[in-house]
C-alpha cells in the first residue's frame, strides 16, 4: 500500500471511506471483496493530508464505480475528518445522477441508527447494509459483483441488512408525499434566492413548485457552487457537471447555456483553465443564450461577463478593448432593470475600474458590500479599486472589513501583497502566503507567491511552486506572461545562470509565436523586450519597449534595463521620477532587482524620502490631508 500518496483507482473499482478507528472492520469488508475478484481501494495510510494527497483523493471519489461509506459509533463522534471529504465529494457526485444509477452503498459496522447517524441525506436514501465488526458476507460480496454490472438487486433478505424504506424515510425525513413537495419548493426558492440572483423584481412572482423543471433546478445548483464567497476549481468543476446535465434535459434552456458560459468565464478570469477551448466555451455559450432568448436577463449577463472577464485573460478588459463600449451599455442597461444584482454589480464595477472610472467602480462596490453576503466581495473589490487609482495607503482599510466579513483566498492573495509590497514585512507575507489552498495558490495566487518568494530570495521555493504547474502562461495577480519568465529569474537568483539563460530563450519563443498572431499587442511586445533584456541583448529590448510605450501612450518601462547596462545615473533619473505609488519604501527597501543601487547616494536619499512620505510608507509621521489615513498593518 502506498505511504504517503493514494495510488491511482481502477476504473470499475469499489471506494472504501472510512474514519481511523474503522480500520480493522474496513479491512475485513475490503478482504472479503477482493476474496470475490472484486478491485478495491483501501489505503491504510495515516499520513493523510497534502495537496498531492488531496488531489488524488478527488480524483479517485470522481473515477470510482462504488462508493462504501462505512459508519459507525467512530463516524458519530468525529464531527470533522478527512473521511467528511471524502463523504462530501461523494455526495456531491450523486447530484449528477440520475435516481437509478447506483453509486452509494452506506455500510454500518456496528448499532448506529440510521435515523441518528451524522451523513449526508443522499446516504439516507438508499439501503443500508449492515455488516456488524466489518464481516461480510457472500451474499454481500455478491450483491457488490451485481451493483458493478449494472444489475439491479432486490433488497437482501440478509439478517445482518437494514432495509431503508419509505417508513424509514418517513421517520428520517418528513411524511412521503411532503418530500417531493418540500424538494421543489427549495428548489425553487433556491433558484430565485441564490445570492447573485436576490432581488425584489425576481421574487415578486412565485410558480407553484411543480412548476419548476429538472434542468432549471440544475442551474440553480451551479449557481450554488459559483455563489460561494471564494469559490474555487472545485466548485467550478460541480458547477460545470450542473450545467451539463442541464443543457442535456433541455437543450433550449437559455439560462443553462448562459450559466455554462459563467463557468467557463471564471476558469479563465480566475486562471484555473485559460486554454483556447475554455475560451471560445465562454463565447459560444454565452452566443448561444443570447439566440434562445435575446431579451433573457442571464444571458445578458453572460455575454458581458465573456467582454469584462474573459476577452483578456486574467487582467480582464481595458480601455483598448473594442468590446469596452458594447460591455457597458449592456451593464447599464441590466443595472437600470436590476440595480442591487450583485453579479451586475461587480462585472460593472470591474469594467469601470479597468476603464479608470474610479468614482463609478467605487459607488458599485460600496453597494454589494452593503449586502452581508457579498461584503467580503464587495470590500475586497473597493480594496483592489484603490490599489488600482494609485492610493496604496488606502487599501488597507477595506481590506481589513473584506477580512473580517470572511476570510478567503481572494482577499488574502492581496493581503500578502499589501504585506510585502506596503508593509515590507516578509514574514507576515509567507505566514499568509500558507494560509491559501495550495490549489489556488498554484493558480490565482501564483504571481503573488512567485513574488513573495522572490523578495524573500528563496529562488528554490518558487522552482518547487512551478514544477506542478503544467501551464505555458500564467494569468494571476501580479503576473500575466509566461511560466518560464519566472523559472528563468528563480533560476538566476540562484545563481544558475545557464539554467536561467535556457528558460529565457524558451519563454521568448513563446512570446514571439503569439506575437505572429497579434503582432500590435502591446503587452506581447513589452513582454519580448522583457526577456531580450534579460538576454542582455539591450538596444532590441530598448527598442522593444519604446514600441510597446507608442501603443499604450505611457513611458517606456527602461529602470530594469539601465540598471542591467549598469547606467546608474540613467536608473536613478527614471527611479527619481516615478510616480507609480508601488514602487514605495518597502519595495525599494526589499526589491532584488534593485540591489545594485543600494549602495548609491541617490539611492539612500530616495529611500529616506520614501520613508517619510505617507503615500510612500504606512510608517510616515501622518497621512496626505486629501486621503484616508493609513490603517493598521492587518494581522
């Protein structure tokens, strides 16, 4: 059996769940199985946890053909444990089922109640099959072989079986012909409530449940998973099998379609999956919303969500964009039918904040965090907007309430920036920097690790973050290039500097080749110069940058360059005149790249200056008169 982590699960195999107490009974059912030819998954490892652990995990639940829980005494009193995963993600299968596909077979090993026992209702409502200490027998193995045929079983007449019936349910539940009643009317009040959909005009009409079709009430299980505050690659991955299903009831269901481009939005916003196929998924789907339904709300939305979100990968749309003026008419015209809409509310005010309407972005976010389930949202948006506007010193404050409202990948990708690129406090960065799932933190939060990393010069740790990743180009916070670019300067920084040369020519082809198909991309074109910089090959960087400067009308990015050249004096002319209020005391004080000029004059008489101007170090004497005070360092 594996130590640490899970081997691979054969398809068609039996998924044994258990808690660390129920190892001896596990053990038996599992040799009782494959005494009858049956492939089990049984790990007997203590060493649970990890992100390899974890991926396995999920994988193996997703792939199984049978899933065993076994419950127990040990189950009831273990509020939490790996095992309620495991539960969980099964459970979370079976609403892709359909009623007749069998998948759960709960077994109790000793007198627990069914009525009493801590699981999830799905588990409720199939038979149980009780085998007392774990000993199975034949009848059970034979009705395991059956179940994995595709055959249906009669109930066991079994002795040692607990048949799960309508009067079992019944006493479980609530009375059999309340059940399905119940079930539509929280369908459908879940639909027409989930949080991006709560608004007055949507509830003022109420159908009887009945009324609610299958498909629709699969959509609104998608919208469950993308409502989360937080939500992540997991709860996209349900979110899409939802949409699925439902596009496959009904095939003219817009709001399915429209929900299934939502899905594939976010992967590539979020950078969990910015492959061409996600993206033309994004638009197609969205497409073919609009065509069912032209006037649907939803698919609306969609389509501006694809303009804001997905048109430019993770940086999202700019000013540049020929889709900017389409993104916001149709937002305005939703916000106007729907002012509170929280999904309008935020795609408005990211399309405002990246078209440098901060006033508009500002007055949108201050009104979804004004909603108590998307004030972690809403105030960690306000944060980023000032981010954006140049007012570092007036990030922290809403930060601080996102932060409070609920902790969450999102706003603590940025609080490790704050600390780090504000604070100056590498140590708080890398504490927080633990704090993210390692599956986010390989993916959104991958440029903010890389750079936590960085400036802590700890070149290994950002090698050791990369090798799992399998992406060419990454989209992230803090970075949006290619994954090699940052192999390259892990690699340099320790002092492998052919290793580093080989990932830079790398990273350059990959750039050139998408340059062949937009050859006026601005950042395509910074991005080659970037890297020929690296090369040493400086007046083609040089020439690359000023390119790159005629398209976006700003200054050529030349700081790193004249320092490469070792033109200092050419450095701390453009280092002097920086506006842009992240380069600050703590990045001055902290930036590698910057290690050459420490010892310069010019260097340390910034640097005092920065210190003591409060829009460039929270430890200034006081505050610019016209901008919030700077706010106490988040902990």
């Amino acid at each position: 059996m594996p130590e640490s982590i899970p081997s691979e699960t054969p398809k068609g195999a039996v998924f044994l769940s258990y808690a660390s107490q129920d190892s001896e009974a596990a053990k038996r059912i599992c040799e009782a199985l494959r005494a009858a030819g049956v492939e089990v998954w049984f790990d007997q490892s203590e060493l649970r946890g990890g992100d390899a652990w974890d991926q396995s995990i999920r994988k193996q639940i997703k792939e199984c053909a049978l899933f065993v829980p076994i419950i127990s005494a040990n189950t009831q009193a273990r509020a939490e444990g790996y095992f309620r995963l495991e539960w969980r993600l099964a459970d979370q299968r079976t609403h892709l089922m359909g009623r007749a596909k069998a998948f759960l077979l709960p077994v109790c090993v000793d007198g627990t109640r069914d009525a009493d026992a801590d699981i999830p209702d799905s588990f409720a409502a199939v038979q149980w099959t009780r085998l007392p200490g774990g000993e199975a027998p034949a009848a059970f193995t034979e009705r395991v072989k059956k179940l994995l045929r595709g055959e249906r079983t009669e109930e066991s007449k079994d002795p040692h079986e607990k048949q799960f019936t309508a009067a079992t349910a019944a006493k479980k539940l609530t009375p059999i012909w309340v059940a399905p009643l119940i079930i539509g009317v929280i369908a459908f009040l879940a639909w027409e409530n989930w949080p991006w959909r709560k608004n007055e005009k949507r509830l003022a009409t109420v159908p009887a449940a009945a009324s609610v079709p299958e498909a629709r009430q699969l959509v609104a299980k998608a919208w469950e998973q993308m409502s989360k505050t937080g939500f992540g690659p997991e709860e996209l991955e349900f979110a899409e099998g939802y949409c699925k299903r439902a596009v496959e009831l009904d095939p003219t269901d817009a709001d399915a379609w429209a929900a299934w481009s939502q899905v594939n939005t976010w992967y590539v916003f979020y950078g969990f999956d910015d492959t061409p196929a996600r993206h033309e998924a994004a638009r197609s789907d969205a497409a073919r919303a609009l065509k069912l339904a032209p006037d649907s709300y939803e698919a609306r939305l969609a389509q501006a969500c694809y303009f804001v979100f997905c048109l430019t990968g993770g940086s999202g749309i700019d000013q540049a964009s020929p889709f900017a003026p389409e993104a916001d008419r149709l937002l305005r015209r939703l916000r106007q039918e729907e002012p509170n809409e929280p999904r309008a509310l935020e795609a408005f005010g990211i399309l405002q904040r990246n078209l440098r309407n901060f006033k508009e972005a500002r007055d949108a976010f201050n009104r979804l965090a004004q909603n108590p389930k998307y004030a972690a949202e809403g105030w960690l948006d306000l944060a980023d907007t000032e981010g954006a506007a140049g007012s570092v010193w007036a990030v922290g404050e809403p930060l601080k309430r996102s932060i409070a409202a609920q902790p969450f990948w999102g706003n603590l990708v940025l609080k490790v920036g704050l600390d780090y690129a504000w604070y100056g406090d590498l140590d708080d960065a890398k504490a927080t920097l633990e704090q993210i799932p390692a599956s986010v933190q390989a993916d959104y939060g991958l440029g903010t690790a890389c750079l936590t990393y960085y400036f802590r010069r700890e070149p290994d740790k950002i090698l050791k973050l990369l090798r799992g990743v399998p992406r060419d180009w990454l989209h992230s916070p803090g970075f949006d290039g290619p994954t090699a670019f940052w192999i390259a300067e892990a690699e340099k920084q320790a002092g492998r500097n052919d290793a580093a040369r080989i990932e830079w020519e790398s990273a350059l082809a990959l750039v050139e080749h998408r340059l062949t198909d937009q050859p006026a991309s601005a950042d395509l074109l910074h991005w080659k110069a970037k890297i020929l910089r690296s090369l040493g090959k400086y007046d083609e960087a040089e020439k690359g940058f000023r390119q790159a400067a005629e398209l976006t009308g700003e200054r050529p990015d030349l700081l790193i360059l004249k320092i490469d050249e070792g033109q200092m004096d050419a450095a701390m002319d453009i280092l002097e005149h920086e506006t842009n209020a992240w380069v600050n005391a703590a990045v001055l004080r902290l930036d590698p790249y910057l290690d050459p000029l420490r010892d310069n004059p010019r260097f340390k008489a910034l640097l005092a200056r920065s210190e003591a101007d409060p829009e460039r170090s929270p430890n200034a004497p006081k505050a610019p008169a016209s901008n919030p005070a700077p706010t106490a360092k988040q902990n």
